[in-house]
C-alpha cells in the first residue's frame, strides 16, 4: 500500500465506452513514471485510440495441449509430486484449460493422496471425477429416459456455472459415456458385474450405474452420442452457440 511503485491493470479495454477510451488514452501518452499500466484486450489488437504508444505488447492464447501438460507438472513439481500421464490426460477432460479451476482441483488430489508422491488416475476419477460429476450423471440419466424436461430443469440448476466454464459439463459427460463403453465392452466380452467391478476399480455404486446404462446402449447409439458431443465442443469453442444453448439442444 506504501509502495512507491503502482501496477494499474484495466481488463476489457475494448469493452470500454468513448469518453472511457478517450480519457484512457490520453493518461497512457503520459503516465505517471511510477506507474506499470497493464492493458488487458481479448480482441487482436488495442482501439485505435491507442495507437502511437511506446509500449510492449505480447499475446496471451490459452494454454494448450503440451503446454498445459508441462504448466500443471511444474505446479506438482513445487509440492514435490509426480503425476502419472493418465491421471494428467483425465484432470484437462474434466476441467478444460482454465488455470484457476485446474489450480484449485490440484490442491484438492494434494490433499486426497497425502503422503504419497504421484497422482494416479484412480485418484482423479475418485476424487474429481466422482465429486463433480452428479450433476452430469443426473442429466444422462434423464436423456436415457427422454426426459427433456427434466433434463432442461438440471441445466437451469447450473446455468451460471455452465456460462463461466463451458467446457466443463461437456468434460464430465464424455467421462460418463467413455466409462460406459468401457463397461459395455468388458459385457460384451462376457465379464460378469463382480468382475467388471474388479476391472474398473472405482466405487460399487458408480459402477452398478454404468453397467445399468451399458446394457440399454448399443454401439451405434454410444457411436451418435460421441459425434453430438463433438459437434457441441467446436460449436463451443467457435463460439457458434452459447453454452446454455448448446447443452440445450444436446438434451
């Protein structure tokens, strides 16, 4: 607070009304020298009205496949643990690519494991996995019985988490289903419940539920349901449709 240096960050610069822009501008060609004035844009580049400065400017894109990898083993890294690559792969399906949600779930499997030095896949899908994933197992489960009614009220629940975190929900549902065609694969092999129970190694309740929803699937179902939530994640990602919308017309 008694610093003699300041850092002034405005985020959404491009957001901001003319007079706003104008006087923005006009502080930027003359900044107080004690100043670190951060300009924040999600746009290519500033209003024009800041053209002309003498500044630096560096893009920042979300980060993404290895980069994302090599940013949540450094965080590990400073706790001293290891995690294994499945587990790694598991924690960016379920949460996406936001860094505060990633942060706050590895602080949640740091504690979850205690002692011991790796995370393994077992743990996310015990911990986040199955912790997050009621919501999106309710919203399967009322598809499967066409109930799109139902269906739209668990969407309403959740309407403010879903807008702030898009990928999320769609994180959850492709878990649920690939754990059903993991199951559905192990039927058709076969295997009895104890022993698909023994295989998939999570929680007795979890698994009876996949194994229920297995057996009212068929591989052409399980094959149109991927390619949905595919068609919904770039539709997402490009911003063709919102969130809400999007999970709407899913349901």
């Amino acid at each position: 607070f008694l610093s003699k240096h300041r850092a002034i960050i405005v985020n959404n610069v491009e957001s901001l009304k003319g007079d706003q822009i104008n006087l923005l501008a006009a502080y930027s060609k003359n900044p107080n020298p004690n100043t670190c004035l951060m300009l924040l844009v999600n746009k290519a580049k500033l209003p024009e009205e800041f053209s002309g400065l003498n500044s630096d400017s560096k893009r920042f894109d979300p980060l993404a496949n290895e980069e994302l990898f090599i940013w949540i083993k450094n965080r590990l890294k400073l706790s001293s643990v290891d995690i294994e690559t499945d587990a790694l792969e598991l924690i960016i399906e379920l949460t996406g690519n936001n860094l505060r949600i990633i942060s706050s779930e590895i602080e949640k499997l740091k504690t979850y494991i205690g002692k011991r030095p790796v995370i393994k896949k077992e743990d996310v899908q015990n911990l986040l996995g199955i912790s997050i994933q009621n919501t999106a197992f309710d919203f399967i489960e009322l598809i499967f019985k066409e109930d799109s009614s139902g269906a739209l009220k668990v969407l309403n629940s959740i309407k403010t988490d879903i807008e702030r975190h898009p990928p999320r929900l769609i994180g959850l549902i492709l878990w649920n289903f690939k754990q059903i065609l993991r199951v559905k694969s192990l039927l058709d092999e076969g295997k009895r419940d104890y022993e698909i129970f023994q295989a998939v190694r999570m929680k007795r309740k979890t698994t009876s539920n996949f194994i229920r929803q297995a057996r009212k699937l068929n591989l052409k179902n399980l094959r149109r349901t991927f390619k949905l939530l595919l068609d919904l994640d770039l539709s997402l990602k490009r911003s063709k449709v919102s969130p809400q919308t999007g999970y709407e017309l899913l349901s």
